[in-house]
C-alpha cells in the first residue's frame, strides 16, 4: 500500500506551553488521531520535532563534511512534526490528512513517498 508523509507546519516562533489548556485540548485530539490511525490499519511512524533552531545541517563536498547549526531553510514556516501512513490512494491520505489539521489546528502538507 502506498505511503504519504503528513507533515505538521507552523510559524517559526512557534512555542508550546503544553499546560495551557488549548495545548492540552490538541495533544488529546493528536492522540485521538492517532488511535483512529492504528485502528484503521494507516499507522507507520510519527513524531514531534524540537525547533528548526536546534537543527544541524550536514553537507558533504569535495570529500569533505561540513557541518552548520540552524535549519537548512530560512523560512518563516518551518516543520513540527509528521505522520508516515498508509492509505490506498491520495484520495484516501488527503481524508486522513483533513482529520491531522482538525486534530493540531496546523497545516499539514501531503507528499506520496517514493516507492
């Protein structure tokens, strides 16, 4: 069955104070998602992500590795978290991908992984 990377997108400055109680409401429905994911058979993989600020971009040229703090992308969007699923079609994933939204209160990008 195909699978499709959901990922989770927000502004930059983005901060949670998960003992607000609007964090507390999205990580309930995050988890409600989640559960109807497994049930449904679509569950792969997911994950939060800390800041873009803690990345370190690695690049490799002329035999040599660099390394850089920060993110690759200087955006003012950056990614937050993801879901890997399974789902018989796009169709299908941007269904699931409608109830990722309503469920984070973000948007989530739909990308068909290579097969």
């Amino acid at each position: 069955m195909p699978q499709y990377l959901l990922s989770v997108w927000h502004d930059e400055t983005y901060e949670v104070d998960f003992s607000s109680p609007d964090a507390q409401r999205r990580v309930g429905q995050v988890a409600a998602f989640n559960e109807e994911l497994q049930r449904a058979g679509a569950w792969v993989f997911a994950g939060g992500l800390h800041p873009a600020s803690s990345a370190t971009v690695v690049r490799s040229g002329e035999g040599q590795v660099s390394m850089t703090d920060g993110p690759y992308a200087e955006t003012k969007e950056q990614m937050g978290g993801f879901w890997v699923i399974e789902a018989p079609d796009l169709d299908a994933a941007l269904e699931l991908a409608g109830k990722a939204a309503t469920a984070s209160g973000e948007p989530i990008e739909v990308r068909p992984m290579q097969g």
